[in-house]
C-alpha cells in the first residue's frame, strides 16, 4: 500500500471507531431516558443533557481524522506524498483516540444510564451524576492528547 | 471570612406571642431552629418543659393543603402546563407581586367550592369513563356474533326446546361435532363465527337432551356467552353502543369545558398552596419549642451578621419575647453558611456541589475560583465563543427569575465568557479560524509542547499550592512538624526530582535525597514499631505515582483547548465546500451558525466539567475534607409562586 | 460484557421514575395518624392513587383499588421488561393464590380472599374450571395439582392440603424456571422465600401438636435450611430454634418473631419481619443499572405498599390504636 492510503484508514479508525463508541454510549443513554421521559416528561431537558455527553468522543475522533486530514492534504490543497512508513505514522498516532474512543464511550454510556436512574429520583443531584461520567471521559481525553502529540511529531 | 460565624440563639417569650415570634422568624429567613427538648443544656428542666404539642389546627392546614393540592393536580392531568426547555432546569413560577399574591390569599374561602366543584367533575368523568370501557367491553364480545341475524332476547329457552349461543375452543370443535351425533339425534349446531383461539355457534336442541349436552359440553370446555340487559341483532346493539359512546365523548368535554372555566382560579390556587404549605412548615417548626403554661422558649442557629437585625425585629415587633445569644461550643454542631463576596461568590456553586465545608476549615471557593476561571477560559479558548457565551448567559440572567444557585451558575458563565474571550485573543482563535488574527501569545496547533508544558505547569502550581494550604492549616492548628513533614519534605523531594529529571541544576539530586530521606523517616510515625515506621516510610515515596498523575491530568487543558478550536475550524472547512452560488453561500451561513452554536455549547459543557473535575480531584484533595451541614433556615419556600418586586418599583 | 445487558436500560429507568411514586413513611404516618377512615383515604388521593380513588364510593370498597393497582403495575412491568418470561414467573403466585382461594370457598364455602387479576391464567378460566371440576384448560402441572387436591380432599377432608400442595407447585415451578432463565437474583429470591415458608410451616405444625411425619411432608425442598435439618427442629421445644438457626440468615427474624410470637401467642409479628427480611434482600439490587433485579424489587415494593394500605386501613375501619397498627407496618422499599 501506498503510505496515503495507510494514513486514510487510521482517519477510518479514528472517526470510525470513536464515533461508534460515542453512538453505542448514546443509545445505552437514550433507552434509559425514554423510560425515565414515559414516566416524567419534565425531564426531558435534563435527561438530553446526560445523553450528549458521551458524543464527545465521537467528536475526538473527527478531530483527530481531521488533523491527519489537513496533514496530508485530502481536506484543502493538494495531496501530500507519504511513504509507506509515513502512512503508518498517521495510522499509529490515530490508534489513540480510536480504541479508547470506543470503549469509553459505551462506559460513559452505561455510568449515564444510572445516572439517569438516579436523578429519576434525585433530580438535585444532576451535577454529580455528570461527574461520575467525566470520570470516564478523561482517557478519552488522554488518548486524543497522545494522538495529537504524535501527530505533532510526524514531519511530513 | 467565607464562611459565616454562627451564635446560638434563644428566644423567650410570653406563650401567646409565639406566633408572631414564628411568622417573623419565618418571614426573615436567617434562624435555624433545633428542637429545644432533644437539647442537652435542658435535661435538667426537664419538670419544668412542657413538650409542645403539634397546635391543633395543623390538620385542618393538612386536609386545606391537599384540597388545593387535588384542585391543581386535576388541573394538571386535564389541562397540562407543559414545562419550556429552559424551565425543566429552573422550574417554572409564577411571578406574582405582593398585592396580587394578598388579595389571593384573602380569596381562600373560595377554595372549597372550587374543590367542591373539582371532585363533581371528577367523578362525573370515571362515570363516563366507566360507562365507556363497559360499552367498549360488550361491543368487544359481541362481535363475534354480528353474522347472527337474530334479536338476542329471542334466544331463550322453551319448555320445548332449548337454545344458547356457545364458545367452544377450536381445538375441541372438531372433537365436539364428532361426538355430538352419539349423544343426540336431533339438534341444530350453526357456526356463526370463528378466529384463531375459539368458535362461536348457537345452539338448539330438545329441551329434555338438556342435561346430556352440558355433560358433553362440559367435557369439551364449551362454554355459554349470556348478554342478559340487552334486546336487539348483535349488529343493532353495536349500533346504538357506538351512538352511546359519542354521547358520552360529547359529555366528557361538555364536562372539560365546565373545568376550563375553572382554570382562571388556578394561581389563585397555586398561591394559596404556598401560603398553606408554609402555614404548614411554620407550624410543624413549633413543635420544636419548649414551654410551660406562660411561656415559650426557642433555640436556633443565627449567622453573626445579621444578629443585631433579628434583635430590633424582634424587640419592636413583640412585647415580651427577649433574645440571647452565646458562642458555639467547639463540639457543637454548627450548620455552614457561604459567604463570598465579588467575584468569587458564583463559585461556590461549584463546592457546594462537591461538599459543603466543615464549620472550622477553610472555605476553598475563593482559592479555587481564579483557577476556575482561568482552566474555563483555557479549555474554551476561543474569543468568538466567548463574546457568545457571556452575552447569553447575561441575558439569561436578566430574563429569569432563578434560586441561588442558578444565579450563581449563570455567573460563573459570564465570566467563563470573559475568560475564554481574553484566551482566545491570546491563543489566536476566533470561531475556530474563521476570522484569521494572528495570536499575541502563540498559536497551540504550531507550538503544541509550549502549550502543553503551560499546561501542566499551571497544573503543579495549583498543586503545590493546594499543599501550601494545607500546609497552612497545619501551622494554624498548632502542628507546624506535621506541615514540615506531610509537605515541606514533599515539596522539596518532587522539586528536586523535577530538577533532576529536567537536567535543569544538578543540585536536583541533593534536594530529592534530603527530601525523600526527610519522608521516609516521618511519613511511617504513627507506626508503633521501628521497622514499619521505616517500611510505611519507605512505602509512602510510592505517592510520587500520586503527584505525577496529578499533574500530568492538566494535560487535558491542551486537549480540550485545542478541541474546542479544531472543531470549530471543522465546521469553517465543511461550511467552505459549499461556498460557491448563493445557495451555497446561504448553505454555508446556516452551517455556520449551526456548527458553531453546537461547538460551543459542547465546548462550555466539558470546560465546565472538566474545570470542575480538576478542582475536585486534584486539587481540593490536597487540602480540603468537606462534609459540612449546610445552614438551612426556618424560611418561606415556594413550590408554585415567586414573590417578586412590583414593577412601579 | 458479552451479554447486552443494557436492554434493561428502558425499563430500569422507567421503575426508578415509578418507585418516586411509592408511598414514603411520611404518607403512612399521616394516614395512621388520620382520625377516620376517610381521612386516610384521601391521604391516598394525593397520591398516584387519586384516579381510583375518585371512583370510589365507598371506603369500604378499598380493595377494588389495591386489586386493579396490583395488576396495572404487575401487566406495565411486564410489558416493558426486555425479559417478560422472568416477570411472567412472578405472576404464578397468582394463579396459585387464586386457585388456593377458589378452592377454599368449593370446599369450605367460605370466600377467603379476594381473586387477584394479575396471574398469566384468566379468572374466568380458573373460575370455570375449580367450577366445574374440569381442568382440561390448565397447564399440566396444575392440572395435575388440582387432581390430587381433589383426591386428597375426598379422603382427609383436610382443607390445609390446598395450600400445601399448591405452595409446592409452586415453589417447583419457579425454582425451575429461574434454573431454566438462569436468573440467580430471583433463585435467591425464591430460596428465601421457601426457606421462610417452611420456618414458618414448622411453628405451625409444632404449635397445632401435629406429627413429625405430616411435617416432613409439608415442608418444602430447594431451601437453604434442608428438610432434614427443619425436621430435627421438631422435636426441641420452640425457644431453642433461635439458638439453632443463630448463626444462619434467620437468626434475628427467628428470635424476635419466635419470642414475641411465644408472648403475644400470634404470628404477625413474624409475618412483618418476614417480609422486611424480603425487603432487605431485594433492596441489594436496587441500584443495579441494567438488570431484572429493579423490576422485581419495585413489584415486590408495590406488593408491600398495598400490603400496608390495607393493614392501616383495616385498622381504621376497626378503630385500632395507631401504636398497633404502626407496628404492623411494613419496611418500605424506599
């Protein structure tokens, strides 16, 4: 394979694989509202809050495919020559933001989902329901940290 | 002083002014009542002390109080105040002034009849909505026997014959028509209907085979449909259900609009729902005094501040009541009031949400919040957003009427907005890059380890500075050694180890010897034996693990700082493409008022997060134990109105 | 996380919005407090009960309500659990309940309780068939059931063979079914209950002087107390079963419900403690985020509300003094 084309399935992955964790998260999310919305309609925009949550990931992942986009020139200019091995640079940097992407993403999802049960009976407690989610996106976090510093790090 | 000194106070007073003492009490919201005969100081009165009885009108108040509360809750069920977006977080009140809120309470002997009037509707609605399942259930049976042309009342039994109309399950049928011929000669069997779990036939035969054919219907699980009250065809009957069930409809809603006429009396309602439930709070707290035939006495929590107020209130207002005050004692339970002033004050929404302090520890909002405000601003870091987020939080501010809390989350976003648009000057972003400044510090995307290491070094700052404080409590409760130990010795040991590790001076090294000699001989102390002082010692250098993850978590600053930017660049760069006709440029005005709305409210979300996150989880840990109980005073408290300013004022 | 459990997520959400429902202590309070009955009832009116409230026009008739309440929140349940067999199973209670209450008033004539409409059988069908002598309709293990009460009957004329042999049909079947759903939480659920039961069962044949055999007989398998270690109860007298079963589960349900039990010469007080002590189990699974266990929890949470309107209200219309009728009441849920 070309080193371009390479790059382009770590762009796959990291918008990819992200944004399935961030849709799984949400679903996880909306099944537990709509029960908590069949019984008390009142909460629906608290209950919209606690499910966009688990989207950021979703949105790391695009902006880790971007980066590497911009980089090798599919958004904008032209297209950047890439060795193979520069190709899988791009893929390795993206790997980050795509597997932790994933798995917190349905995590972030399920601790929302009781977080959901609980302001179901404890409304007040909204905050620290969110809390407990962010917990789970701090490696989500991190990883789009160690993607962006090793995409810093490839000079093409 | 953040938080607020609390007295003790006592109220004393002749008994029939009690109730003025309570309804002013309540009016000013500052006093936090304890009930007198749990108190310890009052074991030895206890002859003395009559126990208050709960007064004797509190169930008349109760049964007032759920008759309102029926009237609004039928109300609701018929004619639905739907909560807006905004509302489902702030509630939804109804503003009433003074005036309007008086002249409804006088308006509460009007109550009853509304009640009457609710219940007669009430119950005229189950009536037709009895009447509607019944008429619903018997067209359900009946129609499977529509194909039977035959007024029901003329299937009756002779003295001749006998005649019914059965149901028998389909896998008996078959069984049944087999063995009916072996039973009788005679009979007519006339299949009228059939679905997938039954068959419906009517039935004649002579009446003397009677007994025969149950004995045979039994075994078959036959069994007899019966529509005793009713004459006519199955289809007739349908007919004139269906015509009852229009008129019952038409009935339901002559009744609904009886209700609606109703509705104007609904915030009548609502403020008198308050006013009982106050009523009802108020006299519920007098069970918490103690007196005697004469007298009355009361015991509370007051702030400091206002003591002076609540003494005037109380000596003009009453002839008797006298109030006294003392300090707390150190052991005694004292309730926890806020109270920042200037910009720090929104923050304490953000402790409160992690934990209310104890009574003699440092409140940690006005450390807490310039670094709240500056991480807002970083993780946002977009001028644009900025200048968005402050304007609408203003407005917001200025447009509802919100309890504390919400005031001061609103706040806190004004100056997020100032934060983020002073960074976003700084770090050169202006929705994304659609307007293409260059930065007056440096641009993160070109300099990303310059902004990292910024990152994280404001990350061991607030660190250390979280040890400083806690360094501080130490000293000031008189164990300056342990100060010396628990973060002197810690402080000298990382910076060595940063200075060693960094290559910066190679006096590093001495300074991370002394430093971890320092807390392997002192971490292990409360240890009795010498060899696990050393190993506890030994053991606690692993905490370095503790700091290093501690500091390296401000990494997320860069990460969501840059995200916030880049996300915003994606919609400019998506919104480019189609740029081109008009209907691209119009396409692209929409793209980027949606993109940029979405980026920012998802952006200020995790700034506000992960801001928060920090606090709580790197810093606060450092120094800060919480656990407090939050003043709760005797106050009006509404569920259904607000209580505002008249407008001439 | 190989099984997608989060098909739960729905109906878990949607029983924590219910459980906000749930009557608290303080509602219970009022109503023993309340100085008639229908003053305790229009505490319920302010409640999710006020619809059927309103329909009533008698408070004597309290019953209708607690039946239709049961069995709208027993088919809701149902109809939204991912898993409607394990709710299903729940609902043989009532079939059973209600055949032991048909048979009761067949042979003895007396109607005993109300029939409950939740069970997966229809009334009319049981009706029918206890009715007629005619169980084609039932499912065979019933079927069976029915026959042999029918036998037993003719030849001891002893109506306690109805429960017994019910209850162990029972107990069979959902044991069975939980093995057969793999759902542990509810085996333990049922072990419990057995185990209870059987307590229970024993104080009874020993306070009625009955046989040591008759016990073996009635006492119910599948529990954690074996049969053989209940039967060797039999011959001890009754205060020395709380030192027997002091280091099991039952220990403090035993001592406090056998003593007062001893005192008082009635068994309400081990009837509530039984019921705590089902509570308490359920209440572990309460904040489990995607499981059967919330469902089940909040069923048996209904079951105990209505437990304990009928208790305050019965000891309205009765004009028992509210000290009594409070210590009858139940642990709620919440």
């Amino acid at each position: 394979m070309e080193g371009i084309e390479i790059a382009m399935l770590g762009v796959a992955l990291a918008v990819g694989l992200a944004g399935s964790g961030s849709a799984i998260g949400i679903g996880i999310v909306g099944q537990s509202a709509c029960g908590l919305i069949s019984e008390d309609p009142d909460k629906f925009g608290q209950t919209l809050l606690l499910q966009a949550l688990p989207g950021t990931q979703g949105i790391y992942g695009l902006l880790a495919g971007f980066l590497i986009m911009q980089d090798i020139g599919i958004v904008g200019e032209e297209l950047v020559e890439l060795t193979t091995w520069q190709g899988y640079a791009y893929l390795m940097a993206a790997l980050p933001i795509a597997i932790a992407g994933l798995s917190s993403g349905i995590y972030q999802g399920r601790v929302l989902a009781s977080s959901i049960n609980l302001i179901a009976k404890r409304p007040e407690e909204m905050g620290k329901g969110i809390v407990y989610a962010v917990m789970v996106e701090t490696y989500a976090v991190f990883a789009l940290l160690a993607t962006i510093l090793m995409l810093f790090g490839i000079a093409v | 002083m953040p938080i607020i000194d609390m007295k003790k106070v006592y109220i004393l007073g002749h008994r029939q002014e009690r109730t003025r003492v309570f309804n002013l009490l309540h009016k000013m919201g500052t006093v936090e009542l304890l009930d007198v005969k749990s108190g310890e100081g009052w074991k030895e009165f206890q002859d003395l002390l009559e126990p208050e009885q709960l007064p004797d009108n509190i169930s008349q108040i109760d049964s007032k109080r759920s008759d309102i509360r029926f009237c609004l809750d039928f109300f609701q069920r018929h004619f639905p105040i739907r909560k807006s977006m905004i509302e489902q977080f702030t509630g939804s009140r109804l503003d009433l002034t003074d005036e309007q809120f008086n002249s409804y309470i006088e308006a509460l002997e009007q109550v009853e009849e509304i009640y009457k009037a609710c219940r007669e509707a009430e119950e005229d609605l189950v009536r037709i909505r009895n009447e509607e399942t019944q008429s619903h259930n018997l067209i359900e049976d009946l129609q499977p026997w529509v194909p039977l042309d035959l007024p029901l009342e003329e299937v009756e039994e002779g003295s001749w014959t006998m005649m019914d109309l059965f149901i028998v399950p389909v896998e008996q049928y078959s069984a049944l028509l087999e063995d009916l011929p072996e039973t009788i000669s005679e009979y007519c069997l006339d299949e009228v209907f059939s679905d997938e779990e039954n068959v419906y036939f009517f039935f004649s035969a002579l009446a003397e085979k009677k007994q025969a054919i149950d004995e045979l219907f039994r075994g078959k699980a036959v069994s007899r449909a019966s529509f005793p009250d009713v004459t006519g065809t199955p289809s007739d009957i349908i007919d004139s259900l269906n015509k009852k069930l229009e008129e019952l409809a038409q009935e339901r809603s002559a009744v609904l609009k009886e209700v609606e006429k109703l509705l104007v009396h609904r915030p009548m309602l609502m403020a008198c729902y308050d006013y009982m439930d106050n009523e009802h709070a108020k006299h519920q707290a007098m069970a918490n005094l103690a007196g005697t035939d004469n007298s009355f006495l009361l015991e509370g929590w007051a702030p400091v501040p206002i003591m002076d107020d609540l003494e005037t209130t109380i000596s003009e207002n009453t002839e008797t009541a006298v109030l006294t005050s003392r300090e707390p004692e150190p052991d005694e339970d004292v309730p926890v009031l806020l109270h920042n002033k200037g910009p720090a004050e929104p923050y304490e929404v953000v402790t409160k949400l992690y934990s209310t302090p104890k009574r003699n520890e440092l409140d940690p909002t006005p450390f807490m919040a310039p670094f709240f405000f500056l991480y807002f601003g970083i993780c946002l870091s977009d001028a644009g957003y900025g200048i968005l987020l402050g304007l609408l939080a203003f407005y917001l501010y200025r447009k509802l009427t919100l309890g504390e809390s919400g005031r001061q989350l609103l706040k806190l976003l004004m100056l997020g907005g100032i934060s983020a648009f002073a960074f976003g000057i700084l770090l050169g972003g202006y929705f994304g890059d659609l307007i293409e400044l260059p930065p007056l510090l440096f641009n993160p995307l070109e300099e990303p380890m310059t902004m990292l290491i910024a990152a994280l070094a404001i990350g061991l700052f607030q660190v250390y500075f979280g040890m400083g404080l806690q360094a501080y409590r130490n000293i000031k409760g008189g164990k300056p050694l342990d100060a010396l130990y628990d973060q002197g010795f810690w402080f000298i040991f990382l910076n060595g180890l940063i200075l060693l590790v960094t290559g910066i001076n190679p006096a590093g090294q001495w300074m991370a010897v002394v430093g971890g000699a320092g807390l392997v001989l002192t971490q292990g102390r409360s240890q009795s034996s010498v060899i696990l002082k050393f190993f506890s010692g030994l053991l606690s250098l692993y905490n370095v693990t503790q700091y290093l993850s501690d500091v390296l978590s401000y990494s997320r600053l860069f990460a969501l700082g840059l995200a916030s930017v880049v996300i915003g660049m994606v919609v400019n760069s998506v919104g480019e493409l189609a740029a081109g006709s008009i209907i691209g440029y119009v396409v692209l005005v929409i793209i980027l008022i949606g993109g940029h709305f979405f980026n920012m409210i998802i952006s200020t979300l995790s700034s506000y997060v992960h801001t928060s996150r920090l606090q709580y989880l790197e810093f606060f840990n450092k120094f800060f134990e919480g656990g407090g109980r939050s003043f709760q005073p005797l106050r009006v408290k509404n569920n259904y109105v607000d209580i505002v300013e008249s407008e001439e004022n | 996380m190989l099984i997608d459990d989060t098909i739960y997520g729905y109906a878990v959400a949607r029983v924590k919005a219910m459980e906000t429902q749930l009557l608290d202590q303080s509602q219970f309070e009022r109503m023993i407090n309340s100085s008639t009955t229908e003053e305790a009832v229009k505490v319920l009116s302010e409640t999710g009960y006020s619809a059927s409230v309103a329909e009533l026009d008698d408070v004597y008739n309290f019953e209708t309500i607690l039946a239709d309440e049961l069995s709208y929140v027993f088919n809701t349940v149902y109809k939204i659990s991912p898993v409607p067999e394990l709710i299903g199973m729940l609902a043989l209670r009532y079939d059973i309940h209600n055949l032991k209450v048909l048979f009761k008033s067949k042979f003895l004539g007396v109607k005993s309780d109300l029939l409950i409409p939740v069970g997966s059988l229809d009334i009319a069908k049981l009706e029918y068939a206890v009715g007629e002598d005619n169980y084609l309709l039932l499912p065979e293990k019933l079927r069976r059931a029915a026959n042999s009460i029918n036998e037993d009957f003719m030849i001891n004329l002893d109506p306690q063979i109805i429960d017994l042999i019910l209850d162990r049909v029972l107990y069979e079947q959902l044991i069975d079914a939980a093995r057969e759903y793999d759902a542990p939480f509810l085996e333990g659920l049922f072990v419990r209950q057995i185990d209870l039961n059987n307590l229970k069962t024993l104080i009874r044949v020993k306070r009625m002087g009955l046989s040591r055999d008759f016990l073996a007989r009635v006492l119910l398998p599948n529990g954690t107390l074996s049969v053989d270690r209940l039967t060797s109860m039999f011959e001890e007298p009754l205060e020395s079963l709380i030192s027997m079963l002091a280091i099991s589960d039952y220990a403090e349900l035993v001592s406090e419900g056998v003593r007062e039990g001893l005192e008082k010469g009635s068994a309400s007080t081990l009837e509530k403690l039984s019921d705590d002590f089902i509570t308490s189990y359920l209440k572990e699974g309460k904040w489990v985020p995607f499981g059967v266990e919330p469902l089940v929890g909040y069923l048996w949470a209904k079951e105990i509300e209505i437990k304990n309107i009928r208790i305050v209200l019965v000891g309205k219309i009765n004009r028992l003094p509210a000290e009594s009728i409070r210590e009858r009441i139940r642990d709620v849920y919440i």
